[in-house]
C-alpha cells in the first residue's frame, strides 16, 4: 500500500478525529508524511444580504481573518497531539463554496497517495457517509478510506473486494492484499448475478452452476495479472474449490494472502455486498467506477450506494 503522503480533511467535529487517530496509525506502519486540511464555507451570501441592510461589515477584512486563525490554532492543536513531529506536513486551511470539491481538488494534487476522513463530519444524516464524504470519493483520483472509527491490525480479519470479473473490478485486489499482508486477513471475493442486468458484465450473469462463474472469475483476474507484469501477482490454486491463494513476487522475496470467492445471486449488488460486509466483513475495497461508458455508470452507481449505506470501513480507487 503506497502511503507515503496522506491528506485527511478535518472540520474539527470528534467524527472526524477519528480520522485524524487513523492516519496517526498510517504513521506508525507506512512512516508517512500527514497534511490536514480545513476548509471554511464561502459565506458571501450574508455578506451581501448585511450591505443590504447597511451593516458595515466586509467578510473579507472582519470574518474570515479570525476564523482563519481560530483554524489554524485548532489544526496545530490536532497536529501536535496525534501526529508525531517528524510526520507532519502541511496545515492547510482553505475557503471555498463547495468543501468537498476543495478537498477532492487537493487531494488530486501529485504529492497525495491517500485520504483518510470520517464517514460523517459534524452534521450528522441518514446516510452512513456525509454527503461531503461520499462526494470526495466521487471526485477524488486517488484512493479513499472513509472510516466511522480508527481501527487497529487486529481489528481487520476479513476484507471483501466486489467483482463483476472486469479489469477495473480486479485491479483493487492489489490494494485488499496489502491491507491483508499488513494486518494477517484474509480476503474474500464477490460476484453477484443480477437477474435483470443489463448483460455487460463481463461474467455470465445466467449461469446456475456457481463453479463455472467461479472458474471464469479466476480466468479473469489472472488476464489482469498478466496484462500487468509489474505487479508481480499470480493465482495459486489450493485444490480447494472456491479458495486460492494470490501471491506476490518481488526482489525481496514472496508473500501470499489466502482469498475465497462467493458468487450470489440478488436482485441488488449493492444489498448484497453491504447486507455480506455488514454482517460477515471488516473492510470493503472497490473501485468507484469503469472507464468509460455502460460500466463507468453501472459500477459507480454501486459504490454510491454502496457508500451511502455501509457501516465498515470502505477503500475506494478510480481506476487508472
């Protein structure tokens, strides 16, 4: 897992400490470099509405100055309780109309490999992620983890990645292995017929016999694995239906985690994987949508909802 520099947007509720608390855990795994991020809502509209009224106040010369301040003073506050001295980075304080799109448009800058923020910030919803959350992993290229709660290695035993047996369905599998490596868990793989698809995946969705769907999903991800040879990932077959093996190769030796792989059949994906993840996982990692076209729409439609109704940690990647 590449964390070698983490952007975690905070507006200093105690939801979105815990992402703060998280990216102190990155510290400790990856000795990564932690930026925080506050932005401040753009409030010209009660500027305008006070001229209106002839109250002389500018927002420019009189608010935003001291609240500026006041964050900064709270950043430095978080910084130096959670984050060690040596891993801090940059303190960063922004205003904007639209917060999440400040925090997305940071986070696509060169230097960041990873955010880390809170399912919800301080306006609680509904929804299990915020709104502001759920657009950051909408519009973010790089990878999300949204958490509820900071969570530590042995807290994570099993990770689910979704697959509907496409490259870009696969390609987060390279992230669940080192989050398994890292914290000893296993991974498990989901592919879920849909009766009434569309019929773009790329597994047969009318298949009955579940080994067949199984077969061709490992045929599917090792065509990924050797169209990426840089990866150094092949598919060790265990003799185990429905359990294998995913092993990687690199200078300093091989390391392997073990996968199983579950197809089902519902009339939701996104009911299957959290209704499963809910109950029986303790992370999900996917992708927030294809390439192009039917499969961009199809899966990024997943994710968000996924998103919104998901009560465990979610790892989210654009592909690229």
């Amino acid at each position: 897992m590449k964390a070698s520099h983490i952007l975690v947007p905070t507006d200093f509720s105690e939801a979105s400490l815990e992402a703060v608390k998280m990216a102190a855990k990155f510290v400790e795994m990856y000795y990564s470099t932690v930026d925080l991020i506050h932005v401040i809502p753009l409030m010209s509209y009660y500027d305008e509405s006070m001229q209106h009224l002839g109250v002389p106040f500018d927002m420019e010369k009189d608010l935003y100055p001291k609240v500026l301040k006041t964050a900064n003073d709270k950043l430095h506050e978080i910084a130096e309780e959670y984050i060690p001295k040596e891993h801090r980075g940059q303190l960063i304080n922004l205003v904007g109309r639209k917060p999440s799109q400040v925090i997305a448009n940071k986070a696509n800058e060169r230097q960041y490999d990873l955010v880390i923020m809170s399912n919800k910030g301080g306006h609680d919803s509904d929804e299990v992620r915020s709104h502001i959350t759920e657009k950051v992993i909408r519009y973010s290229e790089k990878p999300v983890l949204s958490i509820g709660a900071s969570f530590a290695e042995k807290d994570i035993h099993e990770i689910l990645v979704p697959m509907d047996g496409s490259g870009d369905s696969v390609a987060p599998l390279v992230q669940a292995f080192d989050f398994a490596h890292a914290f000893d868990a296993g991974i498990t793989l989901m592919h879920i017929i849909e009766p009434y698809s569309l019929g773009m995946e790329v597994m047969p969705f009318t298949v009955e016999d579940d080994a067949a769907v199984y077969q061709s999903l490992i045929s599917n991800i090792n065509k990924y694995f050797e169209k990426h040879p840089e990866l150094g990932f092949t598919i060790q077959r265990t003799g185990v239906d429905f359990e294998d093996l995913l092993v990687r190769e690199t200078e300093s030796g091989s390391s392997s985690v073990k996968f199983v792989s579950i197809v089902k059949k519902g009339f939701s994906a996104h009911t299957e994987i959290c209704d499963y993840a809910n109950s029986s996982a303790d992370m999900v990692v996917m992708c927030t949508h294809g390439r192009t076209g039917i499969a961009r729409i199809l899966l990024g439609s997943t994710t968000a909802i996924v998103a919104q109704h998901l009560n465990k940690p979610l790892l989210t990647l654009r592909p690229k």
